[in-house]
C-alpha cells in the first residue's frame, strides 16, 4: 500500500464512521422524537416517570436498537462516504495532482471499492452473530422497554414444530389462546382458554387439548393445566368418549418462543444457520417468509458494493466543475438501485400462484436489483475518463 492509498483509505474511513455516527444518531432522534410520549408513560399507576427513569429506559432501549440501525443503514453510509471522498478530492484539485503524477483514476478509487467490501462483511457478522443474541430486546416496543413488561396478545392458529421422537412429528400443531401474558418478574407466563389441535403426518385431526388456562413451569419446561382435557376421538368413523383429564403437556414451545412467533419482524433477526435449520424441519412459519429472508440477507452483501461501485463514477471526474451535476446523477442512480431493492422485497411476498414458483420467486426477486445494476455499474466503470 503506497502514500496515496493510505491517503484515500485514511479519508473514506473518517468519513464512514462520520457518515455512520450522524446518519445513526439522525435515525435515534427521529424516531425518539416521535415516541417520546411511550417512554414517559408510568405502568405503576403513579403518573408520568422521573426524568432519570425515563433517560435510562432510552439509553437502555436503543442502545440496542442502534445496532439494528446500523445494519439498515448499511447501503448508505458508504455510498456518503464514497462520494464525499471523491467530490473532496477533486473539489480541491487533488485529483489534478494525481492525474499529473499518472495514476489513472480507477486506481484512485480502489481502496474505497475495497474497504466498502470488507465493511459489507462487517455489517453481515453483525446481522449474523450479534443481533441474535439481542432479539428479545430488539422485538420490545417503546412502551415495553419503560414497563418492563410485554402486552396481553391473542394467539391465533400458531403452528409449532413437533420434535422428531414425537408420535405427531411430521404433522402440524395449531395452538390457540384468548389472551397470552408473557413473563414478568415473579409472575410466569400464562395462556387463559387455551386450545392445541394436534394432526398426524397425513393432516388428519388426531389429538384436542382445551384448557381454562396454562401457565408456563420453568423447572419442568411443560405448561401446568386447570381444568385441562384431551381427546383422541377426532375420527368422525370413532364412536365418542369422555374426554380425560391431564394435568401438563409438553407443546415444545416455551413463552419466549410464543412472543417471537407472534412477532412480525423476528424471522428478519434470525441468522442465517437458524433459518436453514427451519427450512429443513417442521417449522412454525411459511417457507416462503424463510427463503424472503435467506436469500436477500445474501444478495445485500452483494448490493451494497454495487452501490458503491455505481457512486464512484459518478463522482470520479477530473472536472470539478461538474460536481453538482455529478451529485444529481450520483443521488438518482443509488436511489434507483436502493427503490428497486425495495420493490422486489415487497414483490418477494407475494409470489405467483403456480407452486413451481414458491421456491424460486423469492432468489429471483432477491437478485434482481444485482442483476439489473452491476452490468450498469461495470459499464461506468468502463467508461471512465482518465
């Protein structure tokens, strides 16, 4: 690594992290700003908090957010930082300097091409290794992370996996319950009018637990049962029996596990390992959400060097006059790519209706935006003028 490049690589760095603190601390405050009435409410009954509390809910709260963040804003940062590098340097003739001394442009521009890469990677061991160790805490709302307590939810035909030793595995079980009560200090989880529906591997009804209410037992990891029946008499040619008492079950699910089902948004939190371990086993969410996500975490690492291969020639010009105009094209060109990422994300939950195409919809609109914009981006590339 030569002056220049150790140069180019000191200059795209500090305007990364700069680009990564004000980009990042910009989301913070917006979203803050916005929910600054959830933090400031008072479970207890007493009224409004202190101030200290409610400083150190926030700081609590998003400091694990701010993870989640950068990994969002990761198609951005170095695209700012690329581009306030290369209209730095040509705006203060620097790139004249070392046009004179015969370097071609294009080599100007390879450290940043290169620590984009590596940054990529970085984002992809957060998404990978770090966020799931932060799930519960990213899954609260803002109210959540004040109360310390999770919301009354109603569970609706939640499917969970049977474990492979099971006389129903290979089957499905739905799971119902009026209103669920997630843990909370010296309280555990509660189920009141519960129903589980077991079916065997040919889909036919083979097993009717109902319960007035089930409350999760830590030490034995099963639900204790009031009033619990079960009945195995679901065979319309069967003649009917008393449904008989019991007093545990053991759903293979624990009230953890229950508030990340009911979640929307904590499958896109699970690495990568943990969603081919799903997509291979009975699993409690479509296959279809599980390859959405599988396949765009992968095509991400991957974009986001296009990125920032379509904003270097953008601004990479030996005419500083040309600079706003390059910022336009630069802006439109990366926002293009970013709104075409976007849309194929939403198209990806929604494939057609043919079955051949429940697997393959979701990796072709994954790469489609790769597809599209990195012949565009090598094209440019190509065509710089030194």
């Amino acid at each position: 690594m030569n002056t220049l490049d150790r140069y180019v690589l000191g200059s795209f760095l500090k305007n990364y992290f700069i680009s990564l603190f004000v980009l990042t601390g910009l989301y913070i405050v917006l979203d803050m700003v916005f929910q600054f009435d959830e933090f400031a409410i008072d479970d207890s009954g007493d009224g409004v908090m202190g101030a200290g509390s409610v400083i150190g809910a926030i700081a609590s709260f998003y400091f694990f957010k701010a993870f989640l963040f950068f990994t969002q804003l990761a198609a951005v940062i170095p695209v700012v930082a690329a581009a306030f590098t290369l209209m730095r340097m040509s705006r203060f003739n620097e790139m004249t300097a070392v046009l004179a001394a015969g370097v071609p442009l294009l080599r100007v521009a390879a450290p940043i091409a290169l620590s984009a890469v590596a940054m990529t990677f970085v984002v992809l061991i957060n998404h990978e290794l770090v966020i799931p160790r932060m799930i519960p805490q990213l899954l609260k709302e803002h109210d959540q992370a004040v109360q310390q307590t999770s919301e009354t939810i109603r569970i609706e035909a939640l499917r969970i996996g049977e474990p492979d030793d099971s006389p129903y595995a290979g089957g499905s079980t739905l799971l119902y319950a009026v209103l669920f009560r997630p843990d909370a200090p010296q309280q555990p989880a509660v189920m009141d009018a519960m129903t589980v529906l077991r079916r065997d591997a040919e889909d036919r009804p083979a097993e009717l637990i109902t319960a007035d209410r089930a409350t999760w037992d830590a030490d034995t990891q099963q639900w204790r049962l009031v009033n619990g029946r079960v009945r195995t008499d679901l065979d319309p040619n069967q003649s009917f029996t008393n449904a008989a008492l019991v007093a545990n079950v053991d759903l293979n699910i624990d009230p953890e596990s229950i508030e990340l089902l009911q979640s929307k948004d904590y499958i896109e939190l699970l690495p990568l390992s943990t969603i081919s371990q799903l997509l291979s086993r009975p699993q409690q969410v479509k296959p279809a959400a599980l390859l959405k996500v599988k396949h765009f975490r992968l095509s991400a690492v991957v974009a986001n060097v296009v990125l920032v291969l379509l904003a270097i020639p953008c601004v990479l010009t030996r005419e500083p006059g040309q600079l706003r105009r390059s910022a336009f094209r630069c802006l439109a060109l990366t926002g293009a790519c970013m709104g075409t990422f976007f849309l194929c994300q939403i198209l990806a939950g929604n494939p057609p209706q043919d079955p051949t195409w429940a697997s393959r919809w979701p990796a072709l609109m994954a790469w489609t935006p790769v597809l599209i914009f990195a012949p565009i981006a090598v094209a440019m590339l190509d065509r710089i003028r030194t």
